[in-house]
C-alpha cells in the first residue's frame, strides 16, 4: 500500500514536473510582444523577446470586440511574420489617436484571458479600455486603470504595464507668418522675389529641430531648408506647407522626396503655415499649320485671317489674347481670340500673345504698356505680324490740277509734270500709264515729266504706285485691274490726248471750257451729280464705263441742265465717266468711284 502511494506520488511529481517544462516551452515560444505603437501615424511594431522563433502570421490583432485583423492579411512596412529571437516586424494598423487599447492574440479566441492566447496588451490616452480586463488576467498588463499617457509614438522593451512604456515628450510649438497668419498667396513665376518670413510662438521641446516643407496634397516633403525666410519663388505651381518640427535622436525618414507620414521615430510637428503658389503658364502659341510670323496687305481691303492656336497646356485662373505694337509695347488690342483679322490697320509690326494670369492683375487695357502689366501673370511667345499697307499718297500736276489735254500729233513737246503731294509708303514705288476707257496699262516711266507727243487719240490716266514685294501684272499690255499682291494706286492724272481737228479747239480753248464738267459727291454711294460750265449750249452723251472697259451706264442729254445718276446698283469700284459732244465727238473722261 504504501508501495502504491509512492508511485502514484511519483506520476504526479513526473507530471508535475511535465506541465513545469511544457509551460516552460509555451512560455519561451509566446515571446512576441507589442514593443512600438504610434497612434499619431498607426504604425506599430512587434518584437520576439523570447529564445525562439515565433511565426506570428495566424495572430490576431485587436481593439475590442468585432475590430480585429489576422496580422498575415496586413503587409509588413519593415521586416516578416517569422521572427526570430530579438527580431522585429513594423506594420500599419489604424488606431485611435486619443484613446485606445491594442490586443495581440495567438489564435482568434478573443474571450480568452490564457497567457499563451492573450500574449500582448497595450493601452493609452484613458483606463479601462475593451480587453484590459482579460490582459490583466493574462498577465499581459498589471492594472486595468493604468494607461500610458503623454505624446506618442510609445515603445517598451518588455511591456506588461504603463510604467514599462516611455512617451514621446517632442513639442514643436505653434508658427505663425511674422505680423499673424498662417496662410499667404505668392507668385511663384514672376522672377521676383517672395520671401515669406515665419516664427515660433511659445517653447518647443526636443533635443533636434528643423523645418520641413511638404506638398499639402501629397505629403511628399519638398525641402528641408535651414530656417525662415522662405522664398518659393520659380517653383511649380500648388498649394505647400511649411512645418517646423522637433524631435529626439533616431528620427528616419527625414528627407526630401519622402512622405512626412514616413517619418518614424520621436518626433512633433508644428501647425502648418499653408502657401498657396501661383504660377501662371501661358504655354506657347503658333499659327495653326507652324511657324510665328505672317505678312499681310492691311490696306487692300480684303481680309486677312491669322489663325493662332495653343500649343500645350496653360496654367492660371484667367486667360486672354493681347496685341502689341511689336517696337512700343503699347497694347493695340485685347481681342477675344483667334483667327486675328488685321485689315485696314496701319502699316507695322505687332506682336499677338497668349496670357494666363490670377485674379488681381492690372494695367491689362488697350492704350497702356505691356511693360506696365502688374499681378501674377505669364506671356506665351509672341507670334509676329508684319502689317504692309501701302500708301501711294497724292499726286497733282505742278502748279495744281489732275487733268489735262495735249495735241498728241503736232510733233510738239507736251510735258506734264507730276508731283507727288504727302508721302508715300511701300518697299517700292513707280509710274503707271493706263488706257482710261479699258485700264490697259500702256506704259511704265520711271517718272515725270510725261510726254505723250505721238501717240494716238484717247485719254489715259497716269498713277503712283507704292507696292511690297511679291506684285504680279504691274507689264504693259496687263490690265490694271489684274494687279495682285499688296499695293495702293495714287488718284489719276488724266490727260486727254487730241488728234487731227480736235487740236483746233485745244487751241482756241474751247474744248475744255464748254465741256469743263463736276461729278460730286465723288466717291459716292447712291447718286453723283453732273454740273457743268456751260459757255455754248451741246448736246451730248453719257457714258459710264467700268475698269474692264464695259459700258455701264449711258444717256443723252445737253449741258445746259445738271443731271443726276443713280449708281446704287453698281459694284464698288472705280469707273471713267465719258462725256462726248454729239456734234463734233469731243469728249471729256472723268474717273468716278463707288463705295
């Protein structure tokens, strides 16, 4: 009997003494341990402080009941799930900043307060978080109303009770733009500088500081600048914040390119002071097809569409069109975009741009200097326009007058001497000698005086001519209204050139006295008036012939009576008005135009 009480003594001690190791074993395999907690950016890490190596990816993650995560399911930010002894991992879990009380379970019974399931706990910012209960009986935390108070992030080596935890104690204080605010507006593209001057309010704490510059939408830290002020000036346009920070040794993750919720280590971030960075882009502009510069005839009454187009993207709140006078700057015109029709303008060179620019921005109005633009602001490259508009002035006969009359066959000289009154504009310039029944062109002279003497019977109009480069037809036999290219024809100086008989009356000087003849208003839209000078009563005819040579328009009538002629109907343009005295066939031609 005793015999048997010994050896069941001695299952129980062998058992005993089993459990003892075994629990041993468990005790030294559960070593994973909460060793990090950040609330501020829900990053923690785990350690393995036991001997041997712990797979933690079927652990389980929680806050309390219904919120929990199998920690395999979550992607490490630094290190795996199979730890060795000493080694860590560092994984993003969201926690609550204020508050909170973080559970690590071996298995996903969360009811359970074993030691071996409930291996790790941590609370702070308050007591009695969900699950405090169980890892006090675990053994996991010594105190249900202990809590780690203070900054995080936190970190312990072993865990197990609040005083086993330190605190962050950085404090990087409040800044404040110098005068009060904490947001500005700059130019960020304007090549001006645009220095932006912050301080600290109050006492910061930590054994490092610095300032740091993110992106406000990204976080991507920008810059890492020594200290205030701050010029952003010629960097991209956005909205940044500057913060200054303070912080203890081991801070990583301080450096530019980087995201600031990167940053892992004790640390405090001021407030931020936001800037708003303008930079207006204007991109570049063309014409459509390519190239930056076009001639135009800006005087030839036909229309000259420039058509400009953007050539990438623009960057501003508003944008525009300004023209300049390409050798002033003045700014000729704000159009509302292209095509940019510049007929009938001056002759010159102008500059069309592309602007975009913020709110604010004055000076923009026809009349001022583009010089003179003030406000954040960006002009495209200029497309050149280069304005011809040729200007052939006046031209009278010496002395005054615009018609004459010769005897074209009496082998006498007849020299008409032109002159030309104003001054004319155009890259060349000439004489031109038409047909005034047909608009032949029957000579090109170098210049006055003009001698007819021996040619046939008729009347004919001599002409300045100023003209760029690039005219075709100006050759004897063309017709001037075949001209084309960029010019501007002078008014006429029209010389009748008598024959035989006709000569006779030249002589006594009658011709020119009892035909001498008005048309006004001259040019004209509706109707011309014809008066005369009447010295002899003649019966006579009217006609109107256009530059081509056809006839218009003709009637009888006498030169004792004014007469009027509708021209409503006819196309604008230049036409000769023959008057021809039936009785002897003497005629008088007179140029008229319709506008």
């Amino acid at each position: 009997m005793k015999q048997k009480l010994q050896f069941k003594t001695m299952i129980k001690v062998i058992i005993t003494l089993s459990l003892f190791f075994t629990g041993c074993l468990i005790s030294s395999a559960q070593g994973a341990t909460f060793t990090s907690v950040n609330p501020a950016t829900d990053v923690l890490t785990i350690t393995n402080t036991g001997s041997s190596m712990v797979n933690i990816t079927d652990y389980w993650l929680c806050l309390g009941p219904g919120t929990y995560v199998r920690v395999g399911t979550v992607t490490p930010i630094s290190g795996d799930y199979m730890l060795s002894a000493d080694e860590s991992v560092t994984l993003s879990y969201n926690v609550t900043e204020a508050q909170d009380g973080l559970s690590l379970f071996s298995t996903n019974t969360f009811m359970s307060s074993d030691p071996s399931v409930l291996v790790s706990y941590v609370q702070w910012g308050a007591a009695n978080q969900p699950r405090v209960g169980q890892a006090v009986t675990a053994g996991g935390w010594d105190d249900v109303n202990n809590f780690v108070s203070g900054n995080g992030p936190y970190t312990t080596v072993n865990g197990g009770s609040a005083a086993a935890w330190s605190t962050c104690e950085a404090d990087a204080a409040a800044i404040q733009i110098v005068g009060g605010g904490t947001e500005a507006t700059i130019c960020a593209n304007d090549g001006a500088a645009d220095p932006i001057d912050v301080e600290i309010v109050g006492m910061g704490v930590g054994a490092n500081n610095g300032w740091v510059i993110t992106d406000q939408g990204t976080g991507e830290i920008l810059g890492l600048p020594p200290g205030p002020p701050f010029d952003l000036e010629g960097v991209f346009a956005g909205v940044c914040d500057v913060w200054y920070i303070r912080y203890e040794d081991g801070l990583t993750g301080l450096a530019m390119g980087n995201n600031v919720s990167d940053l892992m280590g004790c640390f405090d971030l001021s407030n931020p002071v936001s800037i708003t960075r303008n930079a207006p882009d204007a991109a570049a502009i063309q014409i459509v097809g390519g190239g930056t510069e076009a001639t135009i005839c800006a005087n030839d009454g036909a229309a000259d569409p420039i058509d400009v187009e953007i050539v990438g993207m623009g960057v501003g709140a508003n944008n525009g069109w300004v023209i300049t006078d390409q050798g002033t700057g003045e700014i000729l015109g704000l159009p509302p975009g292209p095509p940019f029709d510049l007929e009938g303008v001056f002759a010159g060179v102008c500059d069309v741009w592309y602007i975009r620019y913020e709110d604010g921005l004055t000076g923009l109005a026809m009349g001022n200097n583009v010089s003179d633009l003030m406000g954040c602001f960006d002009l495209s490259n200029p497309v050149s326009i280069t304005r011809n508009a040729p200007d052939a002035a006046a031209i009278q006969i010496v002395g005054g007058g615009t018609e004459a009359s010769i005897c074209a066959d009496d082998a006498i000289p007849d020299p008409i001497n032109v002159e030309i009154v104003g001054t004319g504009v155009g890259a060349n310039n000439g004489w031109v000698i038409t047909d005034q029944g047909t608009g032949e062109i029957l000579g090109l002279p170098p210049g006055p005086p003009f001698d007819l003497e021996g040619v046939f019977a008729g009347v004919c109009d001599v002409w300045y001519i100023r003209y760029e480069d690039g005219l075709t037809g100006l050759a004897m036999g063309n017709n001037v209204s075949d001209l084309s290219g960029c010019f501007d024809l002078s008014n006429p100086i029209s010389i009748t050139r008598l024959a035989g008989t006709d000569c006779d009356a030249l002589s006594i000087d009658e011709f020119d006295t009892a035909f001498d003849f008005k048309v006004f208003p001259n040019p004209s839209k509706d109707v011309v008036n014809i008066s005369f000078n009447v010295t002899r009563i003649s019966d006579i005819e009217i006609q109107v012939i256009d530059m081509l040579g056809k006839q218009v328009y003709t009637i009888n009538a006498t030169n004792e009576e004014d007469i009027f002629i509708d021209i409503s109907n006819l196309e604008n343009g230049t036409y000769f008005m023959n008057i021809t005295d039936i009785a002897s066939g003497n005629r008088i031609v007179k140029r008229m135009i319709k506008n």
